[in-house]
C-alpha cells in the first residue's frame, strides 16, 4: 500500500521555522516507527504570493484536494498589507478552507502541568485543563454576501454578512457532538441568539439535532459574551464548545492563554470523509506568522508539533504514536526546557526553535 501522503505548506514569517521543526519528527516517524509518510512541499500566503502573483495557485489547491493531509504553518505579515484585499495572504488560507469544505475546525486547549504556573491566570483556575472548541470554518461573517466597501451617499459603507444554512449548523454540531461522546460527553454552544436571527437559527438547529440524536450528551446553550468571560472565569466547567466562526477565531485565541502561549495550541480542520473513509483535513497552529519575532529562531515550534500529532490521530488512526509525541513535549516542558514566549517577567534563559525541536525528538527517542 502506498505510504500516507502530506502536503507542507509552510507559508511565512515562523511558518517555515516551526515547520522545519515539524519535518524532523516526520522523519523520525519514518525511521524509528517505520512509519513512512510521503511528503510535498508547496507555498502559501505571502510566499506563494511573491512567487506566482497569488496566495494559492489552483495547483496547489489541487494538490491539497488529493493528499491525505495538509499541514500548513502560517500566512501574513506587515510585507503584505500593501497588497490588494483579494490577493492577501490570508486569503489564500481562507480560500483551502473553503474549497477543501473543512467545516469542522478542532481546537484544543490543554494546559500542560509545568506551564500552570505560567499562565496569566491562578493555577487552579487552568491545572488539569482540557477543553475542545469547535469552530465553524467554512461560513458565517467570513463569507456570508453581500459583502464589500461602498459608496452610500457621500461616505463608505463596509458590509459583511453573517449567513448560516441549516445544513451548515447542522453538521458542526454533528461534529461536536461526536467529539464529545469521546471525550467529557458535554456540548456548550455559543453564539448571541439575544441580538442575531443567526444566533436564533443557530440554537434551534443545535437543539433539534441533540433531540433527534445526541440525547446521552449533554447540551447548554450560552451567549457568546459571557461565554467569553466564563472561559476567563472558570474554564474547567467546559468540555466541547461548539461556535460559529468568527466568535470561534475570538474565544479559541482567548483559550490559548489558558494553556500558557498562543505558541502552544495545535487546530485541525476536518471536512467530509474521502473515498478512502479520512476526513479531508488540513493541520495548522492557531498562531499566526508572528512578524515581531520572524527569523530570530524564537518562535515555539509546540503548537505545529502538536497539530502534527492531531493529524496521527485524526487523519492516520495513529492515536498510540500521537500519545507519544504529546508525551514528549509534556517531559520537555517537564524538565524546565522553555523557548521564550514560555518564559514569565522574571526571564530565565531560553531556548531556539530549533533546539527546543531537537529536545522534542531526544524525548522520543527515550520513549523507544
Ligand atoms: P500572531 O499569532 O502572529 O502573533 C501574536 C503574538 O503571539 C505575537 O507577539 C507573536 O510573537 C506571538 N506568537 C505567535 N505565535 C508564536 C509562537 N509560535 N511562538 C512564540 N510566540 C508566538 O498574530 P498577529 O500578530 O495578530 O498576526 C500576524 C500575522 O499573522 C497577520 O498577518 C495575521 O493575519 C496572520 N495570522 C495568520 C494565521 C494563520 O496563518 N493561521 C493566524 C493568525 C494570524
Ligand atoms: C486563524 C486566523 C485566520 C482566521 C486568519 C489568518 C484568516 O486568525 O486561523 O485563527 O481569522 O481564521
Ligand atoms: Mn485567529
């Protein structure tokens, strides 16, 4: 049987640097787990931009239709906010989602014990966290018409369109449902039913899609503001929170300071199952290309290991090796080793990227 297949999008700014990181743990896969993954590379964002006039050529777009899983580092940076609206380097981001329909966008928010401490909020507050939001990705306000700048009189108008179908809700609350059963067997759904018809919609089909087929999880319905401050407040009372896209981009940046450093939190964004049974998938941290630190070997790499591990798990079946990637960031964090951003006010020393990748796979050479 042919080898699972990857497409690497590392895109800009820390992309490439994270992702470096991440290739090394592919090879390892293959040499020590005889695991072999067959690997192409292709640009994205701002990258892809300089060299073809667009953030995604439809070649690439191909190409990520047809391999098991994409993992994508990130896209952006000051270089492109010159650039025309339509040719931006998110664009290109938004564009994969999309096309590739990966509506179900997975992300975790765990606090690893040895950074409770580090977090902005008390220990007992994150100690022990684990939650899941799942965030609608593919419609909402990011792509809802009409939308645009426009002349209204004599000023300018900008529009933008939340719109969700009862299909579209439908199917992320299948799939939040389906997590739960998994994991805590609870479900919160977030949006703002007190001030938007969507929200409305939102909770009624949510509703009728627990009653019809979910009824062993629980399910509570919240608005999406105080949702933010019980996250805040007590995060620990959540297992699954099920959102709308837009809401879901907010409260997911929120959640990853619970767990230390938006450094650390892994996504992965699932679609309909292929003709081989795997959900269509990309892989991606939840950080972006992080332009005040781009080229200084600061970044952390955790957040795209990590997101590589969901893709073991989510995409390959590979929960075991999955488990043992996860473990050896959690004994690298263990022993006390930090790339900066996981450093509190009073400093230490910290280290690379790259070294806190090479320190990721001594971990698991130790698993072996
Ligand atoms: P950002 O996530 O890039 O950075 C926010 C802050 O977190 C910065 O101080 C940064 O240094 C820090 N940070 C982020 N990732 C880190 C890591 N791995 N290690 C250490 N520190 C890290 O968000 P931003 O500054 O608002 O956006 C910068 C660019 O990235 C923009 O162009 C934005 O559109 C884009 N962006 C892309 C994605 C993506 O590709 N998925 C996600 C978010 C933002
Ligand atoms: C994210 C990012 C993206 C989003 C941008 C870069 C398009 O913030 O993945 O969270 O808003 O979805
Ligand atoms: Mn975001």
């Amino acid at each position: 049987m042919a080898n699972p297949s990857l497409l690497i999008l590392a895109g800009d700014g820390i992309g490439p640097e994270v992702m470096a990181e991440v290739k090394k743990i592919i090879t390892w896969m293959g040499d020590k787990r005889g695991l072999p993954f067959d690997v192409t590379e292709d640009l994205v964002g701002g990258a892809a931009y300089d060299a073809h006039g667009t953030p995604l050529t439809d070649a690439t777009l191909a190409k990520a239709q047809e391999v098991d899983a994409v993992l994508l580092g990130a896209v952006g940076g000051p270089k492109y906010d010159v650039l025309d609206f339509s040719v931006k380097p998110e664009r290109g981001l938004l564009r994969l989602r999309k096309e590739m329909d990966l509506f179900s966008n997975l992300r975790p928010a765990q606090c690893f014990d040895a950074l409770a401490d580090f977090s902005s909020l008390k220990r007992d507050v994150v100690a022990g966290l684990d939650i899941m939001i799942v965030r609608e990705l593919t419609s909402g306000v990011y792509f809802g018409e009409p939308r645009g700048i426009f002349k209204e009189g004599n000023e300018r108008v900008g529009i933008n369109t939340q719109r969700y179908t009862e299909s579209e809700i439908a199917r992320v609350a299948r799939s939040a449902f389906e997590l739960a059963r998994r994991r805590n067997n609870k479900v919160c759904s977030m949006e703002k039913a007190n001030v938007m018809e969507s929200g409305i919609l939102w909770r009624d089909v949510v509703t009728e899609v627990h009653q019809k087929d979910y009824q062993d999880v629980e399910l509570s319905h919240m608005y999406a503001d105080a949702g933010a401050m019980q996250l805040c407040r007590w995060p620990k009372q959540f297992d699954v929170i099920v959102t709308d896209n837009l809401f879901g981009d907010l409260l997911s940046d929120a959640a990853a300071m619970l767990t230390g450093s938006l450094g650390m939190l892994p996504s992965a964004s699932l679609g309909a199952p292929m003709a081989n049974g795997r959900p269509k998938a990309m892989y991606e941290p939840v950080h972006g290309s992080a332009p005040d630190i781009a080229g200084q070997g600061k970044a952390n790499p955790i957040a795209c290991i990590l997101s590589f591990a969901m893709a073991l798990r989510y995409s390959f079946d590979l929960g075991d090796e999955a488990t043992r990637v996860e473990s050896a960031v959690e004994k690298v964090l263990a022993d006390g080793v930090r790339t900066a951003d996981l450093l509190g006010p009073e400093g230490g020393s910290p280290i690379s990227t790259s070294a806190m990748g090479d320190a990721i796979l001594a971990a698991l050479d130790a698993s072996l």
